[in-house]
C-alpha cells in the first residue's frame, strides 16, 4: 500500500494516573531530538494530562526542541540537529 508506519517513543504512562509531576519526568527524561511523544486525550485523568502536556511543551521549548507534523519529521535532517 506504499504507506510508511509511524510509532512512539516516549510514553507518559497518563493513562495509568500517575500525576502530573510522573508524567513529565516520565517524558523529559526519555525525550530526545526525532521523538514523537504519546499522551492520551480519552483515557486517566484529562486535567492531569492536559496540565502535564503544558508543562512538557514549555519545557521541551526552553531545551531548544521545537515541534513539528509527523510529514516535516520524516523529511528532518538529524545531521543539522544542535541537540544531538
């Protein structure tokens, strides 16, 4: 079907309700340049996910990480990374 299968890396573990605190010290220290990060919007606690995601994101930026679709990640050049 010429079709490219796409995966994680990083798992939050939100969906066993770990807390908010859990959540990002389960992804900032697995997080690295070219990861895609699982959270979940169905399932645990929403509120803690979404404040976790929060805290993750402003963190990750502060780091020099940016995010982008999973298109521009396929075509990202690792070489050019600053956080390699």
């Amino acid at each position: 079907m010429n079709k490219t299968n796409i995966l994680f890396n990083v798992v939050s573990y939100d969906f066993k309700n770990p807390g908010v605190e859990k959540m990002v010290k389960n992804v900032l220290t697995t997080v690295r340049p070219g990861s895609i990060i699982l959270l979940h919007d169905g399932v645990g606690n929403h509120h803690d996910t979404r404040e976790a995601t929060d805290i993750i994101i402003r963190t990750l930026k502060t780091q020099g990480y940016r995010f982008v679709t999973v298109s521009q990640l396929l075509t990202y050049d690792k070489s050019k990374c600053s956080l390699n």
